[in-house]
C-alpha cells in the first residue's frame, strides 16, 4: 500500500520553521519537510520530528511528490532573493491549482510581483506575516495571510488551528488580495519599533533620572504589565531586565553593547508611508535611532568634545515614574494611531479593501505587539469602520486628553538632562500638530510661490494664486 500523502510543504528549517512544522503536525496534519542544506533535514527527522507525522525529503522532486494535490508548500526563508530561489526550485514540479505560502516577512511588492507571475501559470501565491517569534510559531501565531480567496480557502482550516486562541477566536483572518497579508505584517513591525523605541527611552530615563538598577526597573516594569500596559514587549522588558550575567554578576542589560540591528520592515514602513503621504513620525524616529545607534565609534568620540548639560537625577522619583506610566501608554496608542491610519490610507490606494478592526483582533494574541490595548482599538474601528484616526474615537479621545500632560513632562525632562527622547517627541509633535487648527504651512506655501511660482490658496477666498514677489522685492 502507498504511504500516506503529507498534508502540507514546508521549505525552510530553520527554527521558526521547525516550530511551525510542530505546531502543523500537532494539530493531526502530516508534514512534508525539506531544506537546501539536505543534512538539516536528516537531523530534524531524526531529532525533534522523530516518531512524528513529518516526512523528510532530500529535493524539490521529492517534495512534490510527497504532497497530497493540489500541493499546499509553506515557505518560510528568509525574505529577498532566497524566496525567489525557492519558488523558482519548486516551481517545475508543480501542476496548476498548486499553491506557495510565503511565511517570511517579504516586502509587499516582492509578494505582488510574485503572485502575478505565478498566477500566469496557474499557480496561486500567498503571502503572509507570520508573528509571535519562535515561541509563537510552535505554540500560536498571528497570522496575517492575503492572496487570492480561494487559495485562502484551502489553508483556511490549518491555519485557525495553529493560529494563537483569544476570546475572540483564532489569530487570523483573510487580509485581503495580492500583496495584503505582508503590506499588514509589515505595518504591525513598524509599530513594534515605535513600541520598543518607547520602551527603551523609558528605560533610558529611570536609569538617568530615576537612578534605578536593572534589578529595580525589572519589578516596576513587572507591576506595569498589571494594568493598562499589559503587552508582551512590557512583559518581556521586565524580564530583560531582571537577568543577571552569569559572567560577570551584572544586569545584562548593562553589558550589551548599545547598537540595535534590524531586518528592513520599519524601513519599508517609513518608505511606504512617504510614497502614501501619511505621517507616522513615532515610527520614524525608532527606524532613525536604531540607524543612529549603530554609529556607535562616532558617538564616542562626540561624547568628548560635543557640549550638552549632564544628565542628573530628580528628587521626587515616584512622581517620575507616574509622568513616565502615563507618558508611555499615551505614546504608544499614537504609535498605534499611526500604523492604523496607513493602513486606513493604504486599504484604499491598494485596493486592499482591509477590516481594521479585524487587523487589531488578530494581534491581541501570538504577535510581538500583542497588547490589552488592542480589544480597545478593535472595538473603536468595530464602532466606526471609517473612523479618520484612533485619537477620534471618544474612548482615545479622552485617554490622550490625560495623558499628553505627562508627555510634555517627560519630553520637556528629557531635554533638561540631555537625554535622547526621539519617539517620546516625535509622539508629542505629531498629536499637537495633528489638534492644531492652523499650522505654519502657510509660510511654506509662500516660500514656494516665491522661489518656484507653485502657487497658493487663500483663507478668503476660492481659487489659486500666484504673487510676482519680484516686484516688490526686485533684485
């Protein structure tokens, strides 16, 4: 009799792929597995996945030949050209009505190209965000999957097993077509780095101006996470802060060196939103300062000779870390305001056609940015699916009403010590440019009509118009 078909593909075995394929095969599926590098595959047989519903294959031949049709294959490399290397190894041995799931964090556009050139072959693609880190992958993710619906439909089942389970059900939904799933993923990572910038400016306050150990903010951040900043970045900042070196007995926080990597999604957040005309300032200034920490031999030597006031400790550290509680909650629903309003834009402009209630639903569990928060934000875009901007649902309104005075306190405190706040400011700028009835583009306006005739409005009039400034400023 002939061995029993694997349900699934997955390419990639690296650890976020050794998890999802436990995570898969728990759920009752049999898993087809394979690797470029053949010997990774022979370990992880014979090593996590022995005596378990996973078949390992040593080609791309082989793969397909182990899956049931029409061929469902997982992807999960990392993002860029090995995507393309992948689906073009796969690719001869597919049939049409076969379908690739890209779980990697591909640049949406990759994703659009991609799906339009398999589907000329009859051949559907996939792309999804795939958030919650290895842990997340084999115990529950939030997946953000888009593509065409009824490729969607054939995952459909799997993927709300293996989904991560809150009270509103699993952590996924169908996003919306084409490039979608991973235009959503990046977007959520985008917020991730406002959210961690945050954390680290909080951080990097206590410990100059509050004087606190590691050891100290640890527990402060752990009774954090009790009330309205309940997250897993708050939680596992706790946690980060209370490990000790076995080295060298330190904090070891205090030993790792000060430059921060990253992968290219809040990049591309920042670009995307550029091309869109959206202003997300708090993501920004995160992308900006994990580029500026990376000078990390320059900031060095600019630390002998640049002038600047010494940062020095308060007296009153209680009221301290209140302003600094309120001051994070508040900037971090603006760093969440932001990402939703580019989705809110880029839902239109794509044609993504993208339910933002549902997009905060599906990170309350698995993700990075998972957060008591987003029941709230969900709930706001459930009320009023064409709610402008979160700071406009009452229920916001009146949180960063309270809480923008404990921004001002910290950002101003900040400036007195020479600490650097960029997406505390960044934050506080784009709220009280975003209340302001006027602002001074008025002045722009003129000194673009000046330089470059582009022209203007007026206040008192309809119509466009132009000033030969020339004249009366002549030479």
């Amino acid at each position: 009799m002939a061995a029993k078909k694997a349900d699934f593909g997955l390419v990639g075995l690296a650890v976020m792929g050794e998890n999802l394929i436990l995570n898969i095969e728990s759920r009752g599926y049999t898993v087809a597995v394979f690797n470029r590098t053949t010997s990774k595959v022979t370990d992880f047989v014979n090593g996590r996945a022995k005596g378990k519903k996973i078949i390992g294959c040593m080609s791309f031949k082989e793969l397909a030949a182990s899956l049931q049709e029409p061929r469902k294959i997982i992807l999960m490399v990392k993002a860029g050209q090995p995507v393309d290397d992948m689906v073009a190894g796969i690719k001869p041995y597919l049939e049409p009505g076969d379908i690739i799931f890209d779980g990697g964090n591909s640049f949406f556009r990759d994703t659009e190209r991609r799906e339009a050139e398999l589907a000329k072959e009859k051949l559907h693609f996939i792309g999804s965000g795939v958030s919650g880190g290895e842990e997340g992958a084999l115990k529950g993710p939030s997946i953000m999957p888009g593509g065409p619906k009824e490729a969607y439909a054939a995952f459909e089942p799997m993927l709300k097993k293996i989904a991560a389970q809150v009270a509103s059900g699993p952590c996924v939904t169908y996003i919306g077509p084409r490039g979608a799933g991973h235009f959503v993923k990046m977007v959520h990572n985008g917020i991730e780095y406002g959210d961690m910038e945050l954390i680290s400016e909080t951080y990097n306050i206590m410990k100059q101006a509050g004087g606190l150990s590691a050891g100290e903010m640890a527990k402060i951040f752990e009774k954090w996470n009790q009330g309205v900043l309940s997250s897993y970045l708050i939680e596992i900042t706790a946690k980060v802060l209370a490990y000790n070196d076995p080295d060298t007995g330190k904090a070891l926080v205090d030993v790792i060196v000060d430059s921060a990597g990253q992968k290219g999604t809040g990049k591309w957040t920042s670009q995307t939103a550029l091309d869109l005309g959206v202003p997300i300032p708090t993501i920004d200034a995160a992308v900006c300062a994990r580029y500026l920490s990376a000078f990390k031999d320059e900031r060095v030597k600019a630390s002998k000779v640049l002038a600047g006031p010494k940062p020095k400790k308060v007296n009153d550290v209680e009221k301290l870390l209140k302003e600094l509680h309120d001051a994070l909650y508040t900037s971090k629903i603006m760093s969440y305001a932001q990402g939703m309003a580019l989705l809110r834009v880029a839902s239109q402009e794509y044609g993504y056609d993208l339910t933002l209630s549902e997009m905060a639903r599906i990170w309350e569990g698995g993700c990075i940015i998972r957060a008591a928060l987003l029941g709230k934000i969900s709930n706001a875009f459930k009320k009023n699916p064409q709610l402008p901007n979160l700071l406009m649902d009452g229920a916001f309104t009146e949180i960063v009403n309270a809480g923008q005075c404990s921004c001002r306190y910290v950002t101003k405190l900040a400036r007195d010590i020479a600490v650097p706040t960029p997406a505390f400011n960044a934050s506080l700028d784009w709220y009280d440019a975003y209340r302001a009835e006027r602002v001074p583009a008025n002045m722009i306006q003129g000194l673009r009509d000046f330089f470059g005739a582009h022209t203007y409005k007026r206040i008192d009039k309809e119509g466009t118009f132009h000033t030969e400034w020339m004249e009366v400023y002549p030479g």
